[in-house]
C-alpha cells in the first residue's frame, strides 16, 4: 500500500430514499362494478448502510466520491400490490472504522467484525393505500397516504487500525527500518524526521505459518497529546493495538528519559492506553559493544521498573527472531 493511499479521515455526504407512494385505486373487473379499494402500499426508500470488510485496510475508496445516495421506494398499486423498496447502498469500510456526526462530532458506531452491517440513514416509510382508510361510514376513500422523505446526513467516517502490535517512538527511530525487515511492507525509509507520514501495516510471519499485524505509527514528538505536530492525527491508531512495541535507538542522549515521554503523552491522550502490555526495544544496537550494553542494561534495570526491553539491529539482524518470540507470547499469554 502506497503512502497516498492510506486514508484515515474522510467526510462522506448520504443521502437515503423516499418511500413510494400508496395507491388511490377501486377494485373493477368484469360482474364486479363496485368492488371497493384496493390500492396498495408504497416501498420503503433505501438505507444507506455500513458493512465490515476484513480485506480493506483504508478508506481510500472515499478519496474521490464522497456522496452516496440509495434508490426510491415505488409506488403502490392496485389489487393492494406493494411497491418495491428502493435499492440499499452498502459502504464496506475497514474493521476497526468510527461513524461520527459532522456536526455534533460525536461518535455513532463503530464496525469491528468482517461482514457486521449498520443502517447509518434509514430510507423513508412508504405511504399507505387507501384500502387501509375504509371504514362502515367510508367505505370508497379516495386518498393515500404519501411516502415519507428520505434524510441526508453527513458524517465522518475515521479509521483506528485493528493491529496486533502498535510501533510507538519519536521520529527517526527506526521504525520503518524495523517493519520493512519484520515483515514484507516496504514503507519509506529516509535518515530525516517524520519519514513517515500516514501509518504502515505489515504482517509478521512467525513459526508453523502463524502470524500478527504490526502497525508503524508515525512518530511522536513532545505535545502530540494536545495536538502539537501530527497530534492526534495518529496517536489515534495506538488505542486499537494490543500490544505497544517501544523503540528507542541506542544513541539516544538519555533512553529512559525518552521512554517516559513517550509515555506521558500515550498517558494524557488516553489513561487506558498505559493498561496495554509494553515492550521496549533498544534499536540500532549493533554499535554497542558488550561493556557499553552491560552498563546499559545496569541502568535500565533500575529506570523502567520491570518493563521487559530487549536489545536489536534491524540493519545487522541481531534480536529479530527474539523480537518476534517476545511479541508473539504476549500477545498470546
């Protein structure tokens, strides 16, 4: 998947049917002059309906159409004939994608599991015909009942990517050199800040033909919980993972220090992100040598207080099958 097609954030206008008219008819046929009413009902409009596809992993199907309109209900007919209800429109979104007012910006569902169908705009109610309105003193009505309106509604439609382990560090970490080795996504890899720009999704093949989803979020910088940089553009996508994989690069100035920035901002976006299980991965440490990583390892031991951290080069391939031992027995424990 290319960058620019990764879309997470898009405004969709819909709009459902108008329910069909109910019928004004008399019953005629030959012999039988005056056989009273019989018009039947009008259809139903069509909804406008959201519908869970486990094989999309974007929206970019609503890059370039953004209004969606479902059919009319027909009209009603006579020996009380029914019309037919306008055709439904079904939006398949990705799993994992949030329904929000565009007015109000509140949240009005969300889709989690492949094939889960949602009306999102309900078409309107088709009219009655006029063999509901007889009565003992009005036994040849002549009215019906209109179709009622269908409604047109905008709404957000906002995707938080269903991954498994959610990649979580400042920008120029090593992220996307970790998931272009890890796994088969080739995301885009520079030696300059905020490479990435929209998340990357990758699928780690593990033993016996098993495997997890690894998400590259783009990287943080201090403030991203109020918005600062890209914000809360993709601190977002962190609330689905399961699994939230540290990485900071063994240069760092101080690595604890990085940590729990990191960590402040998960915690003042979201207090239920710090429950999630956490690894920290020192990248980049092929550099090290065995007494500078023993001294290392003396003070993380002391400074991230029983969080589990490993020691990896992406580029030299040292601690990668561990990683993926690691990550897979959390996230089956």
């Amino acid at each position: 998947m290319t960058e620019g097609n990764f879309v997470d954030y898009v405004k969709v206008f819909l709009t459902s049917g108008n329910g069909g008219k109910g019928s004004v008819h008399l019953h005629r046929e030959k012999y039988i002059t005056k056989g009273g009413p019989d018009g039947g009902d009008g259809g139903r409009g069509g909804h406008v309906i959201l519908r869970g596809n486990q094989n999309l992993w974007t929206l970019v199907t609503f890059k370039f159409k953004k209004h969606f309109k479902a059919g009319h209900g027909a009209h009603g007919a006579k020996s009380r004939s029914t019309g037919a209800d306008g055709e439904d429109v079904y939006l398949d979104v990705p799993l994992g994608t949030i329904l929000r007012d565009a007015e109000t910006n509140k949240i009005v569902l969300e889709i989690t599991e492949h094939g889960e169908e949602k009306i999102v705009v309900e078409g309107g109610m088709g009219g009655r015909g006029n063999w509901h309105f007889k009565s003992s003193t009005n036994q040849t009505p002549r009215y019906a009942q209109p179709g009622m309106e269908g409604k047109e509604e905008s709404f957000i439609l906002e995707l938080k990517i269903l991954a498994d382990v959610g990649l979580v560090g400042f920008p120029n970490a090593g992220k996307s050199t970790l998931l272009s080795v890890i796994t088969s996504a080739k995301p885009k890899i520079a030696d300059y800040e905020f490479t990435t720009l929209k998340p990357n999704l990758g699928i780690v093949q593990y033993r016996d033909f098993q495997s997890f989803v690894m998400a590259d979020i783009p990287g943080i910088i201090e403030g991203a919980a109020e918005g600062k940089g890209l914000g809360h553009y993709f601190l977002r996508h962190i609330e689905r993972n399961a699994t939230l994989l540290f990485l900071i690069p063994a240069d760092s100035n101080d690595i604890s220090r990085e940590y729990e920035i990191l960590l402040d901002e998960l915690r003042r976006y979201n207090p239920e992100l710090l429950d999630k299980e956490r690894l920290v991965a020192i990248s980049k440490s092929d550099m090290l040598d065995d007494e500078l990583m023993e001294e290392m390892r003396l003070e993380l031991d002391n400074d991230l207080k029983g969080v589990p951290y490993m020691f990896i080069s992406s580029v030299a391939q040292q601690g990668i099958q561990e990683l993926k031992d690691r990550l897979w027995h959390m996230l089956n424990s």
